[in-house]
C-alpha cells in the first residue's frame, strides 16, 4: 500500500493512551495497532520482536558490503488524550481555498481566518477529520511513512542499505514512550523519530520538561454557618493560579520561550487539585520555573497555615541538544536528504517533545523529522499527502546517504 492508504488504514484503530493507567501500553488498543504492524512488518520480510509492554521492532539486514551505522526510525502506537479517537472518519479533499467544512449538521469549520498556515496548501489533496474527533496523523502518519519507505527499497531489490531498524512504541503522548524501550535490544547506532509537523521540519532542541500537582486542603461547612470555619480550597486555588503572568502562558509564547500550563483544575470547597505542565529551553530558566511554583505555594501556607497547599513536581524530560550536537551528522544528513526531496528545511526547536528526546539520554541519538501535518491533538487536524509522500522520499534518501557514507570491510 501507498503512504495515504497506510495512514487511512492505521487512524481507524482507536489508540488514546490514558495517563490514568498503570498499565504498559496504557490502552489495549496500542497493543491491537502493534499486532496488525507486526505482521504487516514479517509479510515485508523484516525480523520482529513485540513484547508484552507494546513496544514493536522490526529488523531488516543490510544488503550492502560496507560498513554501514545501524539506522533506525521511530513512530509511537499512541494518540493524544486530548480528544477522542475512537471512530475516527477521515475525509481526503483538494483544498481550493477558504474554510473547509468538517460537519454540515454539526457546524464545525475548520476556518482559514483561525487557521492561516491553510494557504500553504492550496492545491494540495488533504486528509481532514469529520469535526468529531482528532484524526490521529501524530503519530501514526509517521508510522505509515516509515512503512511506505520499507515498501519502495525492499521492491528495489537492487537498493543498497545497512541494517535498519524500526520501532513503533506506546505511550509518547503522555510522556512514558521510552520508559520501558531497551535500547540495547533495538540495536540502533543512531536513530529518527518521523514525528515533526509541517514539510520540511528537522528538529533537535526541545523542551526541558516537568509536571506539578498542586494541591489545595480546605474546610467544608455548612454555608450558613460558615463564617471563620469554613477553608475554601477552589478560593485558595484560584488565588494560586492568580499569581502566574499570563505572558507566560502556551497562548502568549513561541519561539524559545517557555511557560507554565494549568492544563487541569478539579475542586470542591474540601480539596482542589490543579494540574501544570512547566516547560523551558534553557536549564537555568527551567530550574528558576519549578522554585517558582514551590515558592508560591509556601507563600500561600504562611497566609493559610501549613499544608494547606502541597506541591509535588516531578520531571518528565530534558532538551536533547547536549546529546545531538556531537553527531551532527545526523543533522547534516537530514539536510541532505531534504535537499534531494526538494523540500525546504525548516529547522526549528520543539516546542514540546518527542520519544528521542529521552531516548537520545539514554544513548541513542535521535533528532525528529515532519510528518506533513498540521493542528495536532484536536479535530481540526489535517495532513498533505503530498507532504507526508515527501517525508517518505526524505526517508528512503537517508537510507541511502547513509549506505554512501559506509566503509568498504
């Protein structure tokens, strides 16, 4: 199958990861994609593995007699909890222009004045979401790239490359991709995650990264007799939340600048629990944003009495820069291999994260390359097959450059 009809065939599988589960993968869905992938790899010929956590490898043995770096590419089972995955009703269109209506009956347009990155593909034929749901293109079109690359070099039986190994994991979108990936066992000297957004991205800065809960203990009473008894944890929250400079919020930044996000606010009079993502490029930034939220919370103690907010912070990733920039050369061949695609590389930092960031700490380089889509995580998601077919091209041409580079044994 081609690029699109992979993805059309993979988005239909409902694999929302739930940051509630103790479980590896989180949902049995992930699990469900990784099976049908795994014999979708072995009818390709490749060597598989899949363990009982959902982490899938697929091994295919060079055909060269060079010296070749062992090459792999990455993708996570996963969608974002952020939406709803399930029954996901894709829709391919040639976009002419304006706003594209999602759902007639629901009143769901994905508008060209809220969405003006919309003129870069006129004339492309995208896939879109019916306004119910997220379409799933993060990740699963790159899952259905680094198939499509498989398909075109083994088809060239004359296509020369060194061993390559690919792995299509559970759990990235809520941070826990790489926790139980064994690097050793996947067997890559260097790797790429196929995890980017629009054609032509190539990152290897991201985010410094760590969640707080905060938590606010308050005294229920009778309203009626409430007065110099009752606590009210949701009054204490939001004076909490109060203190934060709104320019410092993911809708005031961009660029290299970091913020603090209360993604979830859950309260009664008894107890309050607001939940922040912290995020920041540099350490030194990062560190002074997570004093900050203990700071204020033992503010808020000396006003109310201790305990009455709790604060635990914990970190989730770090920026992979310190760990791509003694191979640059997996940079430097990105750009290559982009530049026999014809694509225009935009190189930029992620202002978020991916599975190699982690996974670059844990010895494996790992910058990230676009997928072809747009507005990830919502139902306005939508993704260019002339992208995502370009993504594939970049693919097969880093196997190649690669293959060049090797050592005559």
């Amino acid at each position: 199958m081609g690029v699109k009809e992979n993805l059309l065939k993979y988005v239909k599988y409902e694999t929302t990861s739930d940051e509630e589960s103790t479980s590896t993968p989180s949902t049995k869905g992930q699990m469900v994609l990784a099976e049908e992938l795994e014999k979708e790899l072995k009818s390709l010929g490749l060597e598989t593995r899949l363990d009982e956590n959902g982490y899938l490898f697929g091994y295919l043995k060079g055909n060269t007699s060079k010296r070749v770096k062992k090459l792999g590419f990455l993708a996570h089972l996963d969608t974002s909890p952020d939406m709803s995955g399930r029954d996901v009703s894709p829709r391919e269109l040639t976009y002419e222009g304006g706003d594209i209506v999602l759902n007639e009956g629901l009143g769901i347009v994905l508008k060209a004045a809220d969405f003006p990155d919309l003129q870069k593909y006129v004339g492309h034929d995208l896939i879109v979401t019916d306004g119910t749901t997220l379409l799933g293109a993060d990740n699963k079109a790159g899952i259905a790239e680094i198939m499509a690359a498989l398909e075109i070099i083994i088809s060239k039986g004359d296509f020369l490359h060194g061993d390559i190994m690919v792995a299509f994991t559970p759990d990235e979108e809520i941070g826990r991709g790489p926790h139980k990936f064994d690097v050793e066992r996947f067997g890559a000297d260097v790797a790429y995650t196929i995890d980017g957004g629009p054609e032509g991205e190539l990152e290897f800065e991201n985010f410094n990264a760590a969640a707080a809960k905060v938590t606010f203990n308050g005294r229920n009473v009778h309203p009626g007799t409430a007065k110099g008894k009752m606590i009210n944890s949701i009054a204490i929250a939001m004076e909490y939340a109060s203190f934060f400079d709104k320019a410092e919020t993911p809708e005031m930044t961009e660029k290299y600048e970091g913020f603090f996000h209360l993604n979830d606010f859950r309260g009664s009079v008894e107890k309050t629990v607001l939940n922040y993502i912290i995020r920041d490029f540099f350490a030194d930034t990062f560190e002074a944003k997570k004093e900050k939220i203990t700071a204020l919370a033992e503010q808020l103690n000396g006003k109310y009495g201790q305990g009455t907010v709790t604060v635990e912070v914990k970190d989730q990733y770090r920026n992979m820069k310190e760990m791509i920039e003694p191979s640059m050369f997996l940079i430097d061949n990105a750009l290559k291999a982009m530049e026999m695609a014809e694509v225009k590389p935009i190189v930029k930092p992620i202002r978020g994260g991916t599975d190699g960031a982690q996974l670059s700490f844990m010895g494996l380089p790992c910058p990230n390359i676009f997928t072809g889509g747009e507005n990830y995580h919502g139902k306005f998601e939508f993704i260019s097959i002339p992208a995502m077919e370009k993504a594939v091209e970049v693919i097969v041409n880093l196997i190649g450059i690669f293959e060049a580079q090797g050592t005559e044994e």
